[in-house]
C-alpha cells in the first residue's frame, strides 16, 4: 500500500466532502484532523480481500466524524456556557437586604397584624417558605398557618386601600 502521505493527499477532498455532508461548520479544521485519524485507522484495518479501500475509507471516516460529532453534542449539553447578563440577573440569596426585615415589619405594625400574622409574612416574604414549611417549625396545623396568612392579607389589604403606608 502507499504511504500516508500520498494517501492522506488523495483522500483529502473525500474528508471535505464527508465534512460538508455532514453540516460541520464549526472547527473544520479539528474535524479534518479526526478525519485523517480515521484515515490512518482504516489505512491500517484494511483487508483487500473484503472489497475496496475506498469504500471502507469513506465509513470509517464518516464513522469517526459522526463519533466525534457525538461527543462533541454531549460536551456542549453538559457545559453550556451563560452569557454575562444572565450571571448579573441572579440575585445572591446568601446576602439578604439589610433593610427588608426591619421594612416588612414596618408594614405589618402599621397594618396591626398579630405575632402570628407577621410570623407568616416574615417566613413568606424573606425565606419563601410553604405553609406546610412554616407549619413544621411553628409546630402548629398547616390550617392554623393559612388562618394566619387569611388574616395578614385582609389586613394587608385593608391598610393599602386606606392609606395607611403612605
């Protein structure tokens, strides 16, 4: 058989042509190198007693394109990059704002809430607990928490349309 060289020049336009075909558009130049891997592998597995070296070179090569295209995917799905306004829209739940409590509790004094009532806001607003959730650490019945949640609403309500926050 040839060598590689001259080899890898005759079959050079079929990896184009394999490239193309398969819509690479991205990194032609990395594919084109896995296809002269796949060339020296079929180079080297060849048996011309089973047909045509041509027609064994182009599966294998497609083979191995289609395989590092494969793997290539699965990269991408696993490490798909953010843009940097994503990364700003995140809000750093460690850090809460300094001011929220003490402003919450403001509205539920004004508002005349009881202990339980402001309990509830509390727990919703800044930790975005559950009634269930709450229920479990107040160590009361999910019912007795969203009798709590009725109340602080209605009063909520009231003291936004009558002006009291302003």
């Amino acid at each position: 058989m040839e060598s590689f060289d001259q080899l890898s020049t005759q079959y050079a336009p079929m990896i184009h042509k394999i490239i193309q075909s398969l819509h690479i558009y991205k990194n032609k130049d990395e594919y084109y190198q896995h296809g002269l891997i796949g060339l020296w592998e079929a180079h080297n597995n060849f048996d011309p007693q089973k047909g045509k070296f041509s027609s064994y070179a182009y599966l294998f090569i497609k083979g191995r394109l289609m395989t590092e295209l494969t793997a290539a995917n699965k990269h991408d799905s696993l490490t798909a990059g953010v843009d940097e306004e994503w990364w700003l829209g995140i809000a750093d739940e460690g850090i809460p704002c300094p001011l929220e409590e003490d402003i919450l509790l403001a509205y539920c004094q004004r508002a005349r809430l009881t202990e339980n009532q402001t309990k509830w806001v509390l727990y919703h607003c800044l930790k975005g607990f559950e009634i269930r959730q709450i229920a479990v650490i107040e160590n009361v019945s999910p019912s007795t928490v969203k009798g709590w949640r009725t109340g602080a609403k209605e009063k909520l309500k009231n003291a936004l349309l009558s002006g009291d926050f302003f």
